[in-house]
C-alpha cells in the first residue's frame, strides 16, 4: 500500500473523465457500501462524501477528486483486492481518507443528513 500515489488517483480530470467516473459511482456505489460496511470505519463520511460528489452546488474540482476516490472505492481493480478479508478495502479506506481531509469542508451537514437517512435503510 505504500506504494499507492495519492496525487495520480485523486487527480479531478476533464469533463469526460468526471462524467465517466459519475456514472461508474452511481452504478455501483450502493452495492459496494453494503459489501464494506463492516470495514470501512467512517462509512457516514463515504455516503455523505457521494451525496456531495452529487450535488451540482459542489465545487467541479472538490466533485472531481470525490468521484475519483468514490470510483477507486467501487472499481474492483485497485492496490488490493476488494475480496481480500479484512485488508480488501484497506487501500480504498487510505484513498477515501485523503480525499476527505482534502474536501471536508465542502461536505455539508445536507449532506451528512441523507448520509444517515440512506444508512438508516441500508441497515434495516
């Protein structure tokens, strides 16, 4: 994991790449939160850092880097394997965490609400 560049895999990109990570995210962002919800240790952080990536009054470059660290969360392909127990989503929890020390301040408490409402139902 210490090999992993922070730097290259939060990189905002083009208009393209945003769109294309938008829609992986969106495709697979649930799915995934239900299979690491017992590893990911601020999964409130992760779903309201979606609902942030997701709202167009977001910053296109605070939505960027959200969406390129929601993707490399949702991609299977990353440092290591999702499916690995335990370490699978240790990789993407290091991405997640730099990504919202750099962004934080652009989650707002909106945000967090619909974080606790979505989880609220994910774990009924």
């Amino acid at each position: 994991m210490s090999d992993i560049k922070f730097g290259e895999i939060l990189e905002p990109g083009d208009d393209d790449t945003r769109r294309d990570r938008e829609q992986k995210v969106q495709n697979k962002f649930w799915k995934t939160v239900r299979n690491a919800a017992r590893q990911v240790p601020f999964m409130e952080d992760l779903v309201a850092s979606y609902y942030c990536a997701m709202d167009s009054q977001t910053p296109t470059r605070v939505r960027g880097i959200l969406l390129a660290a929601l993707a490399y969360f949702v991609l299977p392909l990353d440092g290591i394997p999702d499916f690995f127990a335990l370490v699978g989503f240790s990789d993407d929890v290091a991405v997640l965490g730099v990504a919202l020390a750099a962004v934080r301040s652009h989650i707002k408490p909106g945000h967090y609400a619909a974080a606790r409402n979505a989880l609220g139902t994910i774990s009924d």
